[in-house]
C-alpha cells in the first residue's frame, strides 16, 4: 500500500470518527449454531457481516451510522441503525442499540422475499 493510500484511508478514518465508534458498538452474543462472515463495510456501512442460519437461509446485515445509506431519523437528526436482508419480504431495521431485536430480525425466517 502507498503512503498517500494510508493518508486517504487515515483521512477518511479521522472524518468519519471511526475510533469514536468503538465506544458506542454494543456487544453481539449471536447463537452458537450460527455462522457469521465479517465483510468489509463498502458503501459507507460502519459494519457489515453476513449471517448462515442452521436452515441454510443468508442473512445480510449491516449497521449504518451515518444514515448514507438509508434514513432513521428524529427531531435531532440521523439516528445510527441496523439493517437486515432479507427480512419478511423487504428489509428490517432496528436502532444500534437494540441487540435483541436485531437478533429476532435475523433469526425471522418468514416471507424470505
């Protein structure tokens, strides 16, 4: 890699207050039976991972901060949230913090779309 890439990359980084992010990223404990695939985070997703179930079903999941990939937001503007696909036919999306839901989205294998 070239020096002016890891300036770019650093940049980008920096602006996009990465480190910050770690503080705030809440603790996943995903069932044992299923197989997670850690992606990288392309299309400005802060995280991306995929998702085997024990039934085979894919999930594709990924957790947007910065709403630059779709929209959550309220009267104080973007709020950072989680998006799964497939879910029930369409996506689903919860807010970062709520593990469980993600969990139950992930895990819905209704109207795999």
């Amino acid at each position: 890699m070239k020096v002016d890439d890891i300036m770019e990359r650093y940049l980008i980084e920096n602006k996009q207050k990465w480190r910050e992010e770690i503080a705030t990223m809440p603790w996943i404990q995903f069932p044992a039976d299923w197989k997670i695939q850690i992606i990288p985070p392309f299309g400005d997703a802060v995280v991306r991972f995929r998702v085997t179930l024990p039934s085979g079903a894919v999930r594709s999941v990924y957790l947007d901060a910065r709403c630059s990939l779709g929209a959550v937001l309220d009267e104080n503007g973007p709020i950072p949230y989680w998006e799964v696909y497939p879910h029930q036919g369409d996506v689903g999306r919860c807010l970062k913090a709520e593990v469980e839901e993600l969990l139950r989205m992930i895990a819905d294998e209704g109207e795999e779309g």
